[in-house]
C-alpha cells in the first residue's frame, strides 16, 4: 500500500504537466478549475477557466455577475447546469460564509453542483485534508492494478473503489498523493493504449499481469441516447429576427435559442409545410422560404439531436409573431446572447 503512493508521488513529480491551478492552494481557484473539468478535456477547458479567472478574479466578483455574462462566457463548454450552479454556489460563499470558501470537507458538500469527489479534490487540494478523490481516472487506475472487476458504475463498487482509495491514500501527502493518481490515471494509465511498458506500477499491477489491461475497469450499464429532430424557425424581417430564451425543464436552460417544432423525425420541405405547427405559428401571413441549413448533428451525453435551421423571410413585421420568453431583436445583436455550441455553430456558418 505504501509502496503504491511512493511509486506514483515519485512519477508525478517527474511527469506532471504545469498547469495553472495547481499552482495555487486558494480554494476559489481549485473549485473553478473543478467544475470546469467535470466532463472536459484539459486543453478544451483551460482556455475558460484563464477566461473565468481573469473576469471573475475572487468569488466576489463571481458572485456579483450578471447571470446573463456568466452563462455567455461559459458557452460552447456544455453542460450548462455547471454553469449555473457556479454562479449561485458563489453567491452562498459570498452571503453565508463572508466571501471565504469553507474549508471543511462537511461544509463544501453541502456547496450546490459539489459532490464528494469535487469536496475531496477541494478539501485536500487547497487544505491539505485526507479526503480521498475518486474520480474516472482513479477507478481506472485502481481497477487495473488492483484487479477490481465491480462496475464502477454500481453501488457496491463505489463503495469498494472508495474503500480501497481512502486506505491508500497518503495521510502525510493527501494533496499530493490525489494529484498524482488523477495524474496518473490521465497521462499513465490512459483508457486507450496506456504506457504500461515504461510504467512504474508494472510489477505490481494486476490487470498487466493478467493481460486483463482492455478488460478493467468494468461498467454494467450502457448510457441509453434518445434522438431528437430540431427544426429551427428562423425568420427575418427587417433584419430583425426572434429569439427564445429557454425557460423549460430540458436542455439548456437559460440559453438562448430560435423558436422551435420538434418533430419526430426528420422532415423535409413538404412535412414541414403540411405541419399543424408550422400552420399554427405562420397562420396568413406571407412568406418565402429562403433557405434551408444542412442537418446538424449535436451529441450530448443522454441525447442526439439532428437540428435543421428554416430559414423565412416575412413579409409582416416579425413583432405579432413574438411569444413568451421570446425577444425581437436586431441580427446584429445575436451575439450579446449566450447560445448553445449548436447554435454558435450555425451562426458561425451563416457568416
Ligand atoms: S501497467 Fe499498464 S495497466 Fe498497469 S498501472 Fe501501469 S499503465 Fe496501468
């Protein structure tokens, strides 16, 4: 056990990529950098998290942001619930706890969009606590070397995994023992091809020995994808447009997007002409199609959605058309709005 935390402290230390939040213990920082990582690459996110940490350089003035530049700063990044619960935990740390971020691994999960694993990597990072980070790259890490064949993905391997990652941990090193593993895990010990020829857990490792390396770490459920088809209606007069702000319990919320009739396949010109909705949103007015996009596919974790932009010209003033949580606005105001990656996307493309 102690063998496992010298091996891995030595290769970090020899191996580990100088990136900006760890060169700081100010937990604002290291939250930050949290967040943004969940569910993102290191080089998409470092980009956003220099941009947040300039714009945004303590929790105050996090806290005291516009929602609205908050979420258009976070754009492109996905996962926008993040996100939001960026800018409301800061607003807890500033009106509850004086602007300090807590420094109890208790108090910090109790911090909205904080599970265990980001109170653990905060408490030990910025505080130097022996709380135990596990997230993928460990479950890999210990899977392997350890031949652990419970799913990841249960109950009982949760248990398991973290059992087994608060005994190894380094009570006298915690920061720097979950660094290394998470390091590890991301550089070593990859998913795909890991370096196990030039690796220093090697004759300890279980799944090498076995030749088990492709087999671990386990996982019991498939992740169930849902199609959706987006027909995106947007309508020009005037060089105004109108977009909606998306208020529902769905994807992006608080983002900014184009009315819109979800079908449930694709349609071509004649379905969507022919279509209640259609008929319901143009009633007599007058109009041209002028064009109509390619089909953009956008995959998100749970969903896959195939979006088509309907491009009208409207031969009425676009005001009559302007629903709730919908905004009339000059095109060349677009870009004031946050707007999901989709939609960036195909305006990047109408340039
Ligand atoms: S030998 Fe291969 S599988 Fe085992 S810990 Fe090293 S890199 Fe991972």
């Amino acid at each position: 056990m102690k063998a496992f935390s010298a091996k891995i402290i030595t290769w970090y230390l020899q191996n580990k990529r100088d990136l900006p939040w760890r060169n700081t213990q100010d937990p604002y920082y290291i939250w930050l950098s949290e967040i943004i990582l969940q569910q993102t690459r290191v080089d998409q996110g470092m980009s956003y998290y220099l941009k947040f940490a300039s714009e945004f350089p303590t929790v105050t003035h996090l806290a005291k942001a516009d929602n609205e530049k908050v979420m258009k700063l976070w754009q492109g990044l996905g996962y926008y619930s993040r996100a939001r619960n960026l800018h409301t935990t800061a607003q807890i740390v500033q009106s509850e706890h004086k602007g300090q971020f807590p420094d109890s691994y208790e108090a910090i999960l109790q911090l909205k969009g904080i599970g265990e694993y980001t109170a653990a990597a905060i408490a030990s990072f910025a505080f130097n606590k022996p709380h135990a980070v596990v997230d993928g790259n460990v479950y890999r890490v210990l899977a392997r070397v350890f031949g652990i064949s419970t799913p990841i993905d249960s109950t009982q391997g949760k248990k398991e995994f973290k059992e087994l990652a608060v005994t190894l941990l380094n009570k006298k090193e915690p920061a720097l023992h979950n660094q290394a593993i998470m390091e590890f895990g991301a550089l070593q010990c990859k998913p795909v091809n890991p370096d196990c020829i030039h690796c220093p857990l090697q004759s300890m490792c279980y799944a090498f020995e076995k030749k088990k390396v492709d087999a671990l770490p386990v996982k019991s459920k498939k992740t169930k994808t849902r199609d959706r088809y987006f027909n995106y209606i947007v309508l020009t007069n005037k060089n105004n447009t109108i977009i909606r702000k998306r208020t529902e319990k769905d994807i992006w919320i608080n983002l900014h997007d184009f009315p819109l009739i979800e079908s449930e396949k694709e349609w071509d010109e004649h379905t969507f002409l022919k279509s209640k909705e259609w008929k319901k949103l143009i009633g007599n007015t007058k109009f041209k199609i002028r064009n109509v996009s390619k089909t953009y596919k956008h995959i998100l974790s749970h969903q896959k959605i195939y979006a088509r932009f309907w491009e009208i010209d409207s031969a009425e003033p676009l005001k009559k058309w302007t629903g709730e949580n919908e905004i009339l606005i000059p095109w060349n105001k677009i870009s004031n709005f946050a707007v999901p990656r989709l939609i960036d996307q195909y305006l990047e493309d109408r340039k």
